[in-house]
C-alpha cells in the first residue's frame, strides 16, 4: 500500500501560505495555498483535489502542488503558472 503524502509546516511556513492565501492578488496563487494548508491540516491530497476547493481538480495537479512546495516553498507556487489559453502568434 502507497504511504499517503502529508506536509509539516513550521509556524513561519504556515503563516507565509497564509498570507498569500488571504492576500495574494492572483486567484491561483490562493488556491494553491490554501490547498496545501488542507494537506498540512491532515486532509488527504486526493480529498483536497476533489471536494475541498472551489472547483474540482485532477488529484495529479494537487500533488504537484505539493511536489513544487516541498522543492521550492511559495516562490515556486507563485512561479509556475499553468493552464489557460495559448497565446497564437500572427
């Protein structure tokens, strides 16, 4: 059986996705946060994915969250910004 993934946070880490959770302008950048406060509360990542955040995600996509964190911390989440519409050139 797969070891289920949590995350520790000391109190400045969590006070630093706490902030960028009620106060970054950037609606991704709060949701990440948010999403990993969840984790380190002890929600699963899977149920995070699914039923705790506003709009439903791929569980995969929480779990790189959470990957990109644990590597880089918030400049990480705030740096790698993806989905939306390709830009075509002309």
């Amino acid at each position: 059986m797969a070891l289920r993934r949590t995350l520790r946070l000391k109190t400045r880490e969590q006070r630093e996705l706490e902030y960028y959770r009620d106060h970054d302008a950037r609606p991704y950048v709060r949701e990440r946060c948010g999403a990993l406060l969840k984790i380190a509360q002890g929600e699963p990542p899977y149920a995070v994915a699914r039923l705790g955040l506003l709009k439903p995600r791929d569980p995969d996509t929480v779990y790189g969250w959470l990957q990109v964190y644990e590597e880089e911390g918030v400049a990480g989440l705030v740096t790698h910004q993806h989905g939306g519409k390709r830009r075509r050139s002309l």
